[in-house]
C-alpha cells in the first residue's frame, strides 16, 4: 500500500506545481501590462505654401486623446476628444483665419500632455513657424 501512495502523492505535488506556474504567469503578465506606461507620438507641420499645419498623432487604443488649439491668454479655438479605439489621428487645420501670435496645440494622452507651439507673423503673406 505504501508503494501505490507514493506515485500518487508524486502526482498531486507535480499537479500542484505546474498550475501554480500558469497562474503566477498570468499574474506577471498582468503586472508588466500594467506598468508599462502608454505612450503617443505626434508631429506637426506646415503645409508647403499654405496657411495650414497638419496635426499627426499615433496612440495606443486604450485611451482617448483630448486636442486643444488656443492662444497665449488660454482662449480655445478648437477642442476636440479622439476615440479611444482609434490609433491614428491625423488632421489638417486652416490658419488663416487666426490673427498674428503664438498659439499652442495641447495633446493630452491618459496622463500624459505634450505642447506643439505655432507663431503666425503676417508680412504680405502671413508667416507660420512652428517649435
């Protein structure tokens, strides 16, 4: 009787083991998941011979992302939510109807914010920088 118990009670120790492993590798799945930090990417550029910048960001899909476009003093010319399930966003905006100074596009990504500034000088045409 006792050389029938050990195999079994071998059995039930290696039983035990292997699915502990599975759910402790779960866990640490989980827990990397969760740490790493989302990030976006996003450019933005003038438009050759235009009034226009074209805004271009790349994000996971878990999230959503908020574009603000305003001025110095804070005043909001354009807001704007992207869906959460979107990765990539990608829009072209009209300037032309702003007057000279400096105005900010202002991304926020889960808890992260990134500022794209753009300066519009008007000679006989108007001018736009972008830092």
């Amino acid at each position: 009787m006792k050389i029938s118990s050990i195999p079994t009670f071998l059995c039930a120790l290696a039983l035990t083991l292997s699915i502990s492993s599975f759910a402790g590798d779960k866990r640490n799945k989980k827990a990397e998941k969760d740490a790493k930090p989302a990030t976006f990417n996003a450019a933005l550029y003038q438009l050759k011979n235009t009034n226009k910048v074209k805004l271009a960001v790349d994000k996971g899909d878990d999230s959503r992302l908020r574009i603000v476009l305003k001025d110095k003093v804070g005043k909001i010319f354009h807001s704007e939510v992207v869906n959460d399930k979107d990765l990539k966003y990608r829009r072209t905006f009209d300037l032309d109807e702003l007057h000279d100074g400096t105005y900010y596009f202002e991304l926020s990504y889960q808890k992260q914010k990134l500022t794209k500034e753009v300066q519009i000088r008007s000679t006989s045409e108007k001018l736009i920088s972008l830092e």
